[in-house]
C-alpha cells in the first residue's frame, strides 16, 4: 500500500544508518574493495513499508563500480496487525524466476540491532516512470501527460499484470505459506475472517469510537460468502503506481509492493484495481482522463485474456473497499496528528460511501 512517505522514528541519525548499512554490507560482499555507501534516501511516497533508495560503489580491476540497491523495513506504526517484512521477501523471492518482473531481492536481515530495525535489500529498477497516487493521477504525473493512446496503454498493461500474476501456479512457486488456516477452510473465508480480526485490531488503536458502515461490511461479506471457482496468488495492491513502466512504450519493467499479496479469488485483484479508480474519480468529483477505459471494457479485457469469468465483482469491491478503510484509519489519526490533514477530512468516509452504494444503507 502507498501514501504520502511517512518519516521512522527509529531511524537513525543518516551519517550513522549510511555507516551502519555500508558495515554490514561490507561483511556479506569482502571480494568489493573500497566498498562505501551512499546516503539512503527516502522514496517520495510509502507508507506501509518504509523505503529507501541508496548507490552501492566499489573498485574491480582498478575500475569504478556501482549499483543502485533499495533497503526497506517496516513503518514506524503497522497498518495491519500482522505486518510481516520476511513474508514479502519471500514472495518476492518465490516470483524471481517467473515471467513477472519483480525486483531482485539480496538480502534479508532479521536482526534489528544492525539499524534498528530488519530490513531487507533488493535491487533498484531504474530509468522507468509510474501512476501518480498523490495527486490522482487522472490530473497529474505521467498518465494524465500522456496522450489518450498512452494512457490506454498504460491501463490495458495494469490488467494484463494483474493476469499474468493469476496465471501462475502458487502451489509450485511455494506459496502456500500464504493460507491463513486459523481463519477459516478456503480462501475467501479466510480473508474475510482475517479482514474481520483487522478491523477490531484497528478500532481498538483509534479514540473515534465504531465504524458502523464497517462492522456491516463485514457481517454482509460473512452473509453473502460463496465458493470461489479460482484461487490464485492475488497481488493484493493491483494498481497502476505499483507497475514500473518504460518512458516510450510504456512496458512494465517492475511490479511492486507485494505487502497484502494473499490466496483468495481472482476478481478481488481486478475489484481493488476498479475500487481504487472510483475513488480517484468519483469519489472526488474528478473526471477520467481522456483515453481510460470504463469500467466494463476493463473488465471485458481481463476475461478474454485470462479466460476466467468476472462473476462476484460486486462482492470483491466491497472486500476492496473494507481492506483499504482499515489502514486509512490508522493513516488518517497520524496525518492529522501531524497537521497533514484537515480535521473535516476523512478518507474513511470514502470507503464506507462506497460499501453503502454496493449492499445499501440497510441491515445485512
């Protein structure tokens, strides 16, 4: 997930977390002479893991080296309750060898006293541009500068990532470890449960009392649960601004952000995809930039190139629209705290107008 970069208060002070990283790296690469780090700076947006971008320089045969390498660990305050920095790395690691460019990751140190907390490091994906997600990115950044034609592209390549994660055989890759059997016996139980145990957890952190609209989102997915036909790896935060795209032609040379990945149906990915751009749209009283495609050619796209019927979208909206309210909680009291956020706004409200447009204003 993505917001406006948050600072870590563990971090420590730069001259000493640059020496810190360039010690600990100089251990696991001794054959690098003259080995030495660039100051790690932080990436412009990212909430749910903290980022940062930082040069690697050596000598070899008496010539300059260098690459450029990203160090990520976890955020000041967890937006789910179960935050697991080993567990995206090795769902990278597991995608590594697949047709879908995910970047390379190198390391993973579970030790927090090397800068104070674990991280892990992998290799930067350079030269590419993405979506803005702040502002929307139907008026700013490279989607709404690109012609028509352009942000058709860009679009049509989000679904096409979206598939060619739901094409991949997850049992084969070693994914199971992402069943979640304590919450129920398939997938879609699962996340639901799961999703059910994250908003009490979130509720007991904030001073704002219950959030009615999401208690009923809950008990209306519990209500209306059905068997999905497909389980696949679901990517979790499908969105254009987690795909690195080339500047002329726009091909995806990196999928990013892999924090929710998860088993579940494969509409929920393309339902968190269409959830997301209502609310870059509607939810603002924005108008689509010239050149996206509606709703429905989006989803006409995704079925003839996947073959797999769209057939609950309504249902995976509504668990999109309560798996972004329950972090948006936790971001909307600390943006306020910070004075980054006018008191009367509440993108929560967002999300609970769209569940009450989906199952209505009712009892379940």
């Amino acid at each position: 997930m993505t917001a406006p970069a948050q600072a870590h208060a563990d971090t420590p002070e730069p001259s000493l977390l640059t020496k810190q990283l360039a010690d600990w790296l100089r251990e696991r690469l001794p054959e690098r002479h003259g080995l030495a780090v660039s100051e790690p700076r932080p990436a412009e947006r990212g909430m749910s893991t903290d980022t940062r971008h930082f040069t690697l320089t050596w000598e070899e045969d008496g010539e300059p080296r260098s690459e450029r390498l990203v160090l990520r660990r976890p955020p000041t305050e967890p937006l789910l309750p179960d935050y697991d920095l080993a567990r995206q790395f090795r769902i990278m690691r597991a995608l590594e060898d697949t047709p879908l460019p995910v970047p390379r990751t190198r390391w993973l140190e579970s030790d927090a006293s090397v800068i104070g907390t674990p991280f892990y490091v992998m290799d930067e994906i350079s030269h590419c541009v993405t979506a803005s997600d702040f502002p929307t990115y139907h008026i700013f950044g490279t989607y709404f500068e690109a012609t028509p034609e352009g942000r058709e592209t860009m679009w049509r390549r989000c679904v096409e990532t979206i598939a060619d994660v739901h094409a991949l055989d997850w049992r084969q890759l070693g994914l199971s470890f992402l069943e979640r059997p304590e919450y129920g016996d398939d997938p879609l139980e699962q996340q639901v449960n799961y999703l059910d145990h994250c908003l009490r957890w979130a509720l007991a952190q904030e001073s704002e009392g219950p959030q009615p609209v999401l208690e009923r989102a809950v008990a209306w997915l519990k209500e209306h649960r059905y068997a999905p036909e497909h389980v696949t790896l679901c990517w979790g935060d499908s969105r254009m601004s987690n795909i690195l795209y080339s500047p002329a032609g726009y091909e995806v040379r990196g999928v990013l952000d892999w924090e929710i990945a998860f088993l579940g149906d494969h509409e929920s990915d393309l339902a968190w995809m269409l959830f997301l751009e209502w609310m870059n749209t509607v939810a603002g009283g924005i108008a689509p930039a010239d050149g996206t495609p509606s709703r429905e050619e989006t989803v006409r796209h995704y079925e003839e190139i996947t073959d797999l019927p769209v057939r609950h979208l309504r249902y995976n909206e509504v668990l999109a629209a309560l798996l972004l309210a329950i972090p948006l909680l936790g971001i909307t009291r600390r943006m306020r705290a910070e004075g980054q956020l006018p008191a009367e706004a509440d993108p929560v409200l967002h999300c609970c107008q769209r569940i009450t447009e989906l199952i209505g204003s009712g009892s379940v």
